[in-house]
C-alpha cells in the first residue's frame, strides 16, 4: 500500500471514528501505517477495514494490529487446513511403499517442508495405521499449524524495516 492508499484508509477510519486523529500529528500517523503496510494491497487492507467497522460493538477505532487479524482470517480461508494437508499427507502414504518419490514429489511445497523427504513417507507407510492416524497426523498438523502462523506473521513484516519516525 502507499502512501495515498494509506491516506485514504486513514481518512475512512477517521470518518467513522473522529476521535482517532485527535491529540496526534497526522504525518506522523501516516508514516507508521504506511510502514505497517508496505507490504500488503491496499483492497486487502481495505477489506479488512470495512470487516471491522461492520463488527465493531465497542467504537473504538482499529489498530494495524486488529485489520491485520481480518487479513489474517481471511488468507486463512484461501488456503488448505490442516486436516486437507493431512489426507494429501495420508493419500501419498497409503502409495509410499514403492511410490514414496513420486507421491513425495506431487505434495505441494509446505507439505514437503514438513515431511521432509520420500524417506519419510516411506517409513510412514510401514508403520501401523493406528500410529500413522493418531501420532503422525497429530505431530503433522501441530507442525501444519506453527508453520501457517509463522507465515502469516511473517507477511506482516516489512520489507525494509525503518524507523518510520526518522523518515524525513
């Protein structure tokens, strides 16, 4: 997002919430959403806004860290769950005994990171089928989440991280 762009998300916050202006320098305001947002599209961000006011019950204006939680939901919703990752996981065991390469090499790439090799995949396959649906999917998802949070926090991350403060 830019700098208009922030500017027109400031301006529809402060619409909505007089208050939120009051007692603070506008440029300065400007400059650190604009950093919060560098990286994210300004329709995402406004998205996000509008999901905000259209819940809001308290009347408080919105954080940065509050419209990134509806971005957050909402990229949630465009990629696959755990369980989904899980029966991509199971359907590449249950052909790993003499496949595991092939099934390990049509996994998309967040599942592989997770597996890690064909030999994973291989050795699942041996293994009891109440271990692979109780130890191994619990161990996996766990690890299918962490790794979906880390991403989500770090999209949030500026690309060039400056002191918006110290930005002339």
């Amino acid at each position: 997002m830019d700098m208009k762009e922030t500017k027109r998300i400031l301006a529809a916050i402060t619409a909505i919430y007089p208050s939120f202006i009051k007692d603070r320098d506008p440029a300065v305001l400007s400059q650190v959403w604009q950093q919060v947002f560098v990286n994210t599209p300004y329709p995402l961000v406004n998205q996000a806004l509008n999901a905000f006011i259209a819940t809001d019950v308290k009347g408080f204006p919105p954080t940065p860290g509050a419209l990134n939680a509806f971005i957050r939901k909402a990229q949630q919703l465009n990629g696959p769950t755990e369980d989904d990752a899980w029966l991509k996981v199971l359907k590449a065991i249950s052909r790993g005994l003499y496949n595991s390469r092939e099934e390990f090499d049509k996994l998309p790439p967040d599942i592989q990171e997770i597996v890690r090799s064909p030999r994973m995949l291989f050795e699942w396959a041996h293994m009891d089928s109440d271990d692979v649906n109780k130890v191994i999917a619990a161990h996996f998802k766990r690890s299918w989440r962490a790794r979906q949070e880390l991403k989500q926090e770090l999209l949030l991350i500026p690309e060039s991280p400056t002191d918006p403060l110290l930005t002339p």
